[in-house]
C-alpha cells in the first residue's frame, strides 16, 4: 500500500525498559521504513530506523510509552 503510516504505542510502568526483538525484517527496501522512537510521539527522539531485509539487533527503549511506527512511501 502506497502512503501507509500505522503506528503502536506501547506503555510501560515509569523508569521501565521495552527490548524490542526480531525474529523476521522485511520492508520495501528504501521506500517503507521502521521507527522507534523513545517517547509518546514522532517528535521524540528516534531510537532506531531502518528498511529492508537485514535483521537488525535488539532495539532497547526506555522511559515510558515509547511509539513505534511503520510508515511506507
């Protein structure tokens, strides 16, 4: 789909961490894109972003309710 955004907010209890794992990776290499971001919007600070097909590592996200969003071109 073209022009998709989706997005996840995840909550966890103050001064907790949320480990993001891989177990697959696979977007539309340098169009569609993956974002984490270590807050409760895409103007917090990115944490992690990537396209394509390489499984990226762990991603460790810390405070509270970090967002993580997918968005396609």
């Amino acid at each position: 789909m073209d022009n998709l955004s989706c997005s996840v907010r995840v909550s966890t209890p103050n001064n907790s961490y949320l480990s993001l794992s891989f177990q697959q990776f696979n977007t539309e290499t340098n169009y569609d894109f993956y974002s984490v971001y270590n807050g409760v919007s895409a103007s917090s600070p990115r944490i992690f972003y990537q396209s394509g097909t390489n499984l990226p590592g762990s991603v460790l996200a810390g405070g509270s309710d970090p967002v993580c969003i997918v968005t396609g071109k």
